[in-house]
C-alpha cells in the first residue's frame, strides 16, 4: 500500500538541496555585483569596469586619444572596452555557478536561470 512513498527519502533531500541552492544563489548573486572585471580595446587605452552582473561601473581612457578628427575611433574603442568587460563579466558568472552547482552535489555543466 505504500509502496510508492519509497522515495519519500530522496525526494527530503532534493528538497534540502534545493533550498541551499535557493540561499546560495541569493548569497552569489550579492557576491556578483561587488565583483569587477576589466575588459580594455586599443591596447588599453580605453578600459571599462563592469560588475561579474554585466552593469558598467567605470570607464578610464586615456587623454591621448582625444583628437576631434578621431572621434569615430574613439567612439568604437569605448564600445569595445564595454563589450570586453560585458563578455567578462558573462564568463565570471557562469564560472561561479558551475562552482555553486559543484558545491550542492549537482551536473557541473548544468545550467541554472542567472
């Protein structure tokens, strides 16, 4: 009669891992946005911060490449420092949840909503 309650067990477990996968996320995800990364283009003259959650922090360029005939360049190396740090940013993430997963017992390579 209760034969099918025999994973009763498993399914206590799954739940205690799913809640501390719940309160470490929560936990990560602070942790995310204090964590900096740099990307830079035009051999660093332009460097852009982001967060590891892809949000701009900070952009440094340097005063050398300020030249009203350049401005377009300018322009495409201050793109490409923000999209070098964006593209950071993606891979530190994805890092801390494959060490998160890792940490609960689960798929290295699974994939969790970020």
């Amino acid at each position: 009669m209760l034969k099918g309650l025999g994973g009763l067990g498993d399914m206590a477990g799954m739940m205690k891992k799913a809640q501390q996968m719940q309160t470490r996320m929560a936990e990560l995800q602070e942790e995310m946005a204090s964590m900096m990364v740099e990307g830079e283009a035009g051999a660093g003259l332009v460097k852009a911060t982001c967060s590891a959650k892809g949000e701009l922090k900070g952009l440094d360029i340097d005063p050398s490449i300020f030249n009203g005939d350049d401005k377009e360049v300018v322009e495409d190396l201050i793109l490409a420092a923000i999209k070098d740090a964006q593209a950071k940013a993606a891979e530190r993430a994805q890092h801390e949840m494959a060490r998160l997963t890792e940490d609960l017992g689960l798929p290295k390579d699974m994939k969790l909503p970020f």
